[in-house]
C-alpha cells in the first residue's frame, strides 16, 4: 500500500510541475509576443519618421523634389506650395511609398 501511496504522490508532484512550467511557459510567450507586436507598431511612418526632416532624411531629402511631385500628380495629389515632407507623408499614407 505505502508504494502505491508513493507513486499517486510522485505522480501528482509530477503533474503539478508540469502545470507550473506550463503556465511559465505561456508567460514567457505572451511576453515575446507583446514585445514583437510594440517592435511592429514602432514601424517608420507611424509617429516621429515625418516629424521633421532630419527624421525623414531617407525619403524626403534623399531624392528629388520633382520624384515626389510626379507621384503625387499620379496620385490626384495637390502638390503646388506643399512641403516635400506634407507630400512624402500623404503618399505614405496612400501605400505609394
């Protein structure tokens, strides 16, 4: 009788951890998962990328004016006495660039 006893006992000391490493383990995930989605949301284009120029150096201040007006001429896009990075920004946001 004590052998079984013993073994009913191992057996639920074992579930029992398995449970607690389980339930880690899904903690763990849901962390790497949250920081992979803010790493996702933190993507250029959303916030500080049109901010400034500095910001936008890349796209806005990399090419010609003129490349970014013929897109937005494409675009029924109003470009005339518009900043370069108003303009960068709306194509963006269109999904042109």
């Amino acid at each position: 009788m004590r052998r079984r006893e013993f073994f009913r006992d191992a057996l639920d000391e074992s579930i029992r951890a398995a449970q607690k490493g389980f339930i880690s383990l899904q903690e763990t995930f849901t962390e790497v998962n949250d920081s992979v989605q803010d790493a996702l949301d933190d993507t250029p284009g959303k916030g500080d990328f049109f901010d400034s120029y500095e910001m936008s150096y890349s796209l806005t201040l990399a090419y010609p004016r003129e490349m970014f007006e013929q897109m937005a001429r494409d675009q029924d896009i109003p470009y005339e006495g518009v900043e370069t990075i108003d303009i960068a920004n709306e194509l963006y946001k269109r999904g042109v660039i």
